[in-house]
C-alpha cells in the first residue's frame, strides 16, 4: 500500500512538472508581457519592473529558476499585477474555495447517489424518469442561470438566505448548490449506471435465492460494485469543486481562487498564473491518488493487484 | 406425498420480437431423498423452469402463464413475497451455473456463506459463521477456516463451486435446485462433486433438481430423468429406461450424436437424422419420428465398413515438429518493480504432427494446452524452443516474413460469440481475410468464394448480408471455420471449438471439420478437455498436465492402454452411461 502510495506520488512529480512546462511556455508563446497595457509607462520603468521579476533574463533561465524556487522554496513567485506573493494569495481564496467545494460536493453524493440508486432499483418507472430529467437539467442549465434563479426564489421572493457576500455561515448554502448541481447530475447518472450493471449481474440473483429481503441485496450486495463508476468520478471533480469557480464566485461575491484563473490571465501574470494552475494540478494529482485509494477500498479485486 | 409437485407449469417470455414459450405445459414431480436429472439443450427450459419455481425470473418480461407448483401444501407460484423469501434459501436453495459470476466479487467467502443462516434463523454471527466454516469443509474445502475470510477471486473455479454449494447446503434444505453445477468445472473435480450430491442425497435425504446438458454426468447422477426439448418434456423416466430403450425420436438422436469413447461412426448421426419438426399456426410444436431414421442410422453404419480409415497409409513424414516448446508469462512488474512471478504456462514441450491427420490436446484447464496452440501461431510470444512448420522454423521468423505463413495455419477459437466481430457482416468478415493476404483479384471473385465457403460449411447466400448476432451458436462456429478456410490453410488449430455447444450441434460441426480434412488434406490441432471428443476426432493424441507433455501416443493406445497415472485418473474421472 505504502509503495502504491510513492509510486504514484512520483508519478505526480512528473505530471506537475510537465504541467508546468507546458504552462510555462504557453505563456511565453503570448503576445506582450505583464507590463504591455493601455496605460503608458515609460520604457526604463518597465525595463526596471523586468528586471524586478527577473522577466529579463534567459527563457531558459527563468525556465528552471521558478522550478527551483518551487522545490526548495515552495515559493510560487510574486504576482506581477496584484504585488504579493501567489502562495499568499492561494493561502486566502483557497479555504473560502475548499469549504465551498466541500459543501457542494457532499450536497452531490448527498442528493445524487439516492436519486441513482432509487432510479437503478426502480428502472423505468416515474422515479427513474423524474429522476434522470432532473439530472439531464442539471447538466444542462448552466450556473450563470441557476445563481440568479436561486438569488430570485430564495432571496427575494422567500428571504431565506443573502442574496450575494461570504460573511455568515449560511452564506455557502446558494453558491454551495449551484456549484453542484452538475456534479450531482453526473454522480446520478453514473449510480445510476453503475447500479443496473451490477443488478444485473449473476451474483444478484444468488442473493435472491437466499431469500434476502430486496434493500439488503441493494445494500449489501449491489451498493458497493455500483458506486466504483461514481467513485472514480468524484476525485478529479473534487478537485475542480474546491479550486473554485469564477462564475459562481462572481454571481455571489465570494472571494474564491477562480477569480485568479481569469484574472491572471487578463493580466498576462506569470507567476499568478502557474501558480494556480500548478496549484490545481497538485489537487487533481492528490484527489485522484484518494479516489484510487477509495476504489482499492471498495473492490477487493483491485486491492490484490496494487500489492 | 411427492417433496415438489410441478403440474402443467408454463412460462412465457413476452417481448416485443413476440412471445418465447420458454417453459410449456411442464409435469413433473421429486421425493424426498431422490435425485432428478433434467437434461436438454440450450433454450429448451430447463433453467427458467428452475428459476420460476423460486421466483427469481424477472418480471416482465417473464411471465408465468399458468400451472401450479406445489410444495409442502404451498402453491409457491402464489405464495406473497415475504412467505417466499422465507423458503427461499432456508427449505429450497439453488447452485448456480457459473461459481465465476455467481458470487458477489466485492464480499468474503465466508461472509457470503454465512448469509443464508443470518437471514433465516435468529443467531449471532459467530454462530452462523462456525456453521458456515463446517459445511465449507464438509464440502470439500481445504483449510477452511484460514481460507473463508477470502474474497472469490482468490479462490479457484473448483473451490468457488464448492463455497456456492455450502452456501445452498447450509440451512440444510429439503430441496436443492442444481442449475448446471458441474458445466463450469474440470472433470475431475465434477466427479468430486457430483459425489457429496450423492452423499447428501443419500445421508439426509435430500432431494435434487439437477439440471445439465451433459448426458453423461446426468447418468451418473440422476435415479430419475425428465428430458426437455423446447419448453416441453418430451420423456421422463427412470435413468436406465431412457439411456437403454428411449422412446421418443429426440432422445434417441440426443443420445446418438454425443461422442463416446465406444463410439465407432466415421460420421455422428444428428438429431435430425431421428427427428421431424413442425410448426403449428397456433405456435405450438410437433414433433414427430423420421420415418427413415432407421435408414439413415444404417446408412452411417455402413460408412464405417466401406471407408475404414482412409488417411492411414504411409503418410508419416512430420509436417510441423515442435521441439523443447517453452511460454513463460510474467506477472505483475513495472517501472519500479521487479515482476513478481513467472507462470510456466508451457515448460519443455515436443510434439510432431503428420500431414492430413489430427493430433488431439487434452489436459485440464490451466494446463497449457491453449498456449501451446496459439505459441505454435506465434500468437503468444515463445520464450524457448522450436516451431517447425514444412522446414522452416517458425520462432526465428521476424514478424515481416510470418504472414505467408499465416495464410497456411489458422485458428478456430472456443467462443463464436466472441470471436466474430459484431460490427462487420459476414461478407465483410470472410472478405477480409483474403484483403490481407491479397487473394483473388477483385471483389465480385471474392464474393463468389464467399458464398462458395458458405455453401461448404451448409451456409447459404441469403446469409452474406446478415450479422453475427442474427445467427445461433452452431451456425457461428461454422461462419468461423469458413473464415478460416477463406485463404485455403493446410493446417487449422481447433481450440475448443466445440466445447461451448448442446452435443447436438457439436456432432454437425465435428462432421464438418471430419468432411473438410478429408476433401482438403487438412492437418488438424484438436484441442479439447472433453476426452470423448478428442477421441472421436484424433488419430494421435497428446495428454497435457501442468505444461508438460504427460503421455503421448495413438488414439486407441492412450484409451484402452493408459499408462500414466494421470491419464487413467482423467479417463475414470467422465461420466459415462453404462449400465
């Protein structure tokens, strides 16, 4: 197990730093630099700005000199637009995004695997029916309409919660459902999916003939095989829950790490940019690295092989 | 009292293809402490008569149209769910067909065993599992307590089987419904088994439903037989009536068209030689005797005197030798970790064949035998040895000079389900072939060879257009022996190819393979575990254990004079009808 473990975070070493490669030179392959905007600024200014952000030096030279700070340092650099250091940026947004994703992601397993189970047990009847529109909405509609839809209904019609800010709890509830409602559509359908392949299966019907009621042969039997497919699922979109959304962060006001996504690159901002985006990668790396974990923890068969 | 009493039991399959009488108009009854053998082919209700008896046919699209099944003064066919559940798996519990699918991968042997007992009866979990461990080594499970805590995929097929009875015996039934519970397993360990059915038959007085499609094991096994043949019984009776004086023209084909090791027909009767079907504008169907059947019978007979054994003289040059054959696979291993283990798949192998005979390949499952089939291909990579094919050996050849000889040798797989690609007609699946090896000159002559291939299998053109799914199992394995022929090879490796198919349809492609070699000089590798078939189709024969070569001689030599232990256990462990 411990071996799987290394063995894979290894291999995450290499993802991140190829990740990094290929960000690194996309924004080279840019037209313009930071300092390139509307504003006029005199041509030493800028030149002394480069020189600050060592933007000056060789591609190359800057090329291993991040990846140096990064590995000894754990320094993601400095932001060119904001002035402050991206590790101190990331250390703010990332736990307003974290306990957002958080609170979505559960609504998604909370919501979504009932509706995939009920609609596996009950193939073709109006639960499933109702069930897999509600999802197919779910990944249709997207959040710039949910989010207002929500602020209308439940903000100012009903008033239940604030209509936009981060300030009390009950704040995260809006932005929370509308960040998840795609994931919980996927993880319904996946269930879904997952569970009438297994309720098909020979070992079903064994557990019938032994006369066990129909929610033990779903729970016992069925449950554990059915979920893998959403399983394997939830770990890259946890990832992408917790590393925030731009527009759902822009539609309640919640000071979230998808604003730097789009803002870095507005701002042509090197370091902001690969520090996030290496950021993410990380998460995609160590969330994947826990849903393989999960899956080995479900699936015997899978747990034999990693050994 | 009879035990189960089924009258006039009908189960129909409504879709919207039309409605599938899967079970029609079925009586039958068994007592306590008595064994009944129902017999009959794929898709003539055996299984689904089984399944509706407990209940567990899904609904739609199964639908029980009518009949009564009575047991214990209970009609089960109308007893409420709860009240069947309650019988299910305690008083009447079932053994599946495949010990693979059946068990529930994700849970523990013994957690699974246990299961029936927990549901059924008010003890602790301790309790139920020390009784599950007990019957699990009553059945035959070694180490039973170290090994229960296993999930299925640790166990072999043999010892699944095994748990999947345990798990039926545990509450100690009245009636066991055995649904195929041997098809899945070697013989040796079917004879192991077929024993504790005995045992308990005979010990508590059991009663069992056993189903199969192999005559054999149900003459070993059965005290009564109940034959079914598309959904009706067509003759029931005690076993030595029916194996030694059937009445009924299907039984009587069923009976002759399987290979025995007495068999002497150069050419197997077929069911159709013995039976007439007709269909009624109702639906419902007639079966009657062939008024020639008599002839017919006579007729192969008379094959045997006149044609004697055509292919015996002096052609006894080696045609392929295979020397010191070695397949190694290695599992596991990666970038960072050394491979774990090496399994000797085939260690130290020799064989030679001789043009326009068949060397038959028999041993257990696991022994190598298919290995060593797709090695001499170099379909597997060979990790030692020789492969010489007309003087040319074959493990030295890179993969650019192998495709001429590929035209010469082909390979019919076990499964035609698997092996015809669903996607392509067979116009497409047979013109392929010839595309790659770039014979005949254009589409309209390739055409004409396919629908002349067709015709040579007992395919017709009105088939050129269709796809595989529209065609049954038989019919497959005979559009997969065209596709092998379709680039004319001296030298075909049969691997399994019949093991997946009722014995009825095995002696129609086995007559075809028989009918090919002799108008074509084919060279055959007959690779089997069934040792009545490979008798039946060999001259010289190869008996394989464990990689190895453990007896090699002629057809009769290996039968009538075995001389490795291994061979005479293998020989004794089939079931036979004699009496």
């Amino acid at each position: 197990m411990l071996r799987f473990i290394t063995y894979r975070l290894l291999q995450g070493i290499i993802v991140l730093i190829a990740l990094y490669t290929i960000t690194f030179f996309l924004i080279k392959a840019m037209p313009g630099d930071p300092f390139t905007g509307e504003k006029n600024i005199a041509e030493e200014t800028k030149q002394l700005m480069r020189e600050k952000y060592g933007l000056n030096e060789s591609v190359f030279h800057q090329y291993f000199l991040y990846l140096k700070n990064v590995f000894t340092e754990g320094s993601l650099g400095i932001s060119t637009s904001k002035a402050h250091s991206v590790n101190e940026m990331i250390g703010q947004s990332f736990p307003v995004s974290c306990i957002l994703g958080l609170t979505a992601l559960s609504f998604a397993i909370g919501l979504g695997v009932p509706i995939g189970v009920a609609s596996a047990v009950r193939k073709n009847s109006w639960i499933d029916y109702s069930g897999m529109a509600l999802a197919m909405v779910g990944i249709c509609v997207p959040a710039f309409t949910v989010g207002p839809l929500l602020q209308i209904m439940l903000s100012m019609k009903i008033p239940l919660f604030n209509v936009a800010g981060w300030e009390t709890p009950r704040d995260v509830i809006l932005p929370a459902i509308t960040l998840g409602l795609v994931t919980t559509a996927y993880i319904a359908r996946l269930t879904r999916s997952g569970m009438l392949e297994i309720l098909s299966q020979d070992y079903i019907r064994t557990a019938h003939a032994k006369g066990l009621p129909v929610s033990r042969v779903v729970c016992k039997h069925a449950l554990r095989g059915g979920l893998l497919p959403a399983v394997a699922y939830i770990g890259p979109a946890f990832a992408a829950l917790i590393s925030g959304s731009f527009i759902v962060e822009t539609i309640f006001q919640v000071p979230g790490m998808g604003q730097h996504f789009v803002n870095a690159t507005k701002a042509r901002d090197p370091f902001l940019l690969q520090g996030v985006v290496l950021f993410f990668g990380l998460l995609i790396v160590i969330m994947n690295l826990a849903a393989d974990i999960l899956t080995g923890f479900l699936n015997p068969r899978v747990r034999l092989d990693q050994e | 009292m009879s035990l189960l009493d089924i009258k006039n039991l009908k189960t129909y399959f409504h879709t919207r293809a039309g409605t599938t009488r899967a079970v029609d108009d079925v009586s039958f009854s068994i007592d306590k402490g008595e064994i009944v053998g129902v017999v009959g082919e794929s898709g003539s209700g055996k299984s689904v008569t089984c399944h509706t008896l407990l209940g567990l046919l899904p609904q739609p699209p199964a639908k029980v149209e009518g009949g009564s099944v009575t047991f214990d003064g209970n009609d089960l066919l109308d007893l409420p769910s709860p009240l069947l559940r309650a019988i299910r798996g305690k008083r009447i519990s079932m053994i599946f067909q495949d010990p693979m699918s059946c068990l529930n991968p994700y849970l523990t042997i013994l957690d699974q065993v246990a299961e029936p007992i927990l549901t059924h009866e008010d003890v602790t979990k301790d309790q139920a599992e020390g009784r599950a461990i007990e019957m699990m080594k009553k059945v035959g499970i070694r180490d039973a307590e170290k090994r229960a805590r296993s999930y299925p995929h640790e166990f072999s097929g043999g010892m699944r089987q095994r748990a999947m009875i345990a798990m039926a015996l545990v509450t100690n039934p009245d009636l066991i419904l055995a649904d195929e519970p041997t098809t899945a397993l070697d013989v040796t360990v079917q004879a192991r088994i077929l024993r504790v059915l005995r045992d308990l038959r005979d010990d508590l007085g059991v009663g069992v439903i056993f189903v199969s499609h192999d005559l054999g094991v149900i003459a070993e096994v059965a005290d009564r037989v109940v034959v079914m043949y598309k959904g009706k019984v067509v003759e029931q009776g005690s076993v030595e009536s029916i194996f030694e004086n059937p009445s009924h023209p299907y039984v009587k084909g069923l009976l002759a068209c399987r290979p025995t090791f007495e068999t002497k027909f150069r050419i197997l009767p077929t069911v159709d030689d013995f039976l007439q079907t007709e269909e009624a504008p109702d639906g419902s169907l007639g079966l009657y005797e062939r008024p020639d059947a008599e002839a017919r019978l006579a007729e192969l007979k008379r094959q045997i005197d006149t044609g004697g054994n055509p292919k015996e003289s002096g052609q006894n040059e080696s045609f392929l030798k295979v020397k010191d054959l070695r397949v190694h696979f290695t599992s596991g291993g990666g970038l960072l970790s050394k491979p774990h283990e090496t399994v000797k798949a085939v260690d130290g192998v020799d064989l030679s064949i001789s043009k326009g005979q068949t060397l038959g390949l028999v041993g257990e499952s696991g022994c190598g035998k298919t290995t060593i089939g797709r090695a001499i291909l170099r379909l597997v990579k060979l990790t030692a040895g020789s492969v010489v094919y007309d003087e040319t050996n074959l493990a030295d050849l890179p993969p650019s000079e192998l495709l001429p000889y590929r035209k010469r040798m082909q390979i019919i797989f076990q499964d035609p389900y698997a092996s015809l690609n669903p996607r392509l007609t067979i116009e497409q699946a047979l013109i392929e072939p010839m595309k790659v090896h770039g014979l005949e000159p254009n589409r309209s002559a390739r055409r004409d060879k396919v629908v002349e291939l067709l015709e040579e299998v007992g395919l017709s053109v009105d088939h050129l257009l269709r796809y595989p799914h529209e065609f049954s199992g038989g019919q497959r394995q005979r559009l997969c022996v065209a596709r092998s022929l379709a680039v004319e090879p001296e030298f075909l490796v049969c691997d399994e190819c019949v093991s997946a198919m009722d014995v009825s349809v095995q002696a129609q492609v086995l007559n075809l393979l028989r009918e090919l070699q002799e108008k074509r000089n084919l060279t055959y590798l007959f690779i089997s575990h069934d040792l009545s078939v490979v008798k039946f189709m060999s001259d010289e024969i190869a008996v394989m254990r464990q990689g190895r070569i453990e007896e090699f001689g002629t057809a009769t030599d290996i039968y009538e004079n075995p001389q490795s232990d291994y061979t005479r256990e293998l020989l004794d462990a089939v079931p036979r009808a004699d009496f």
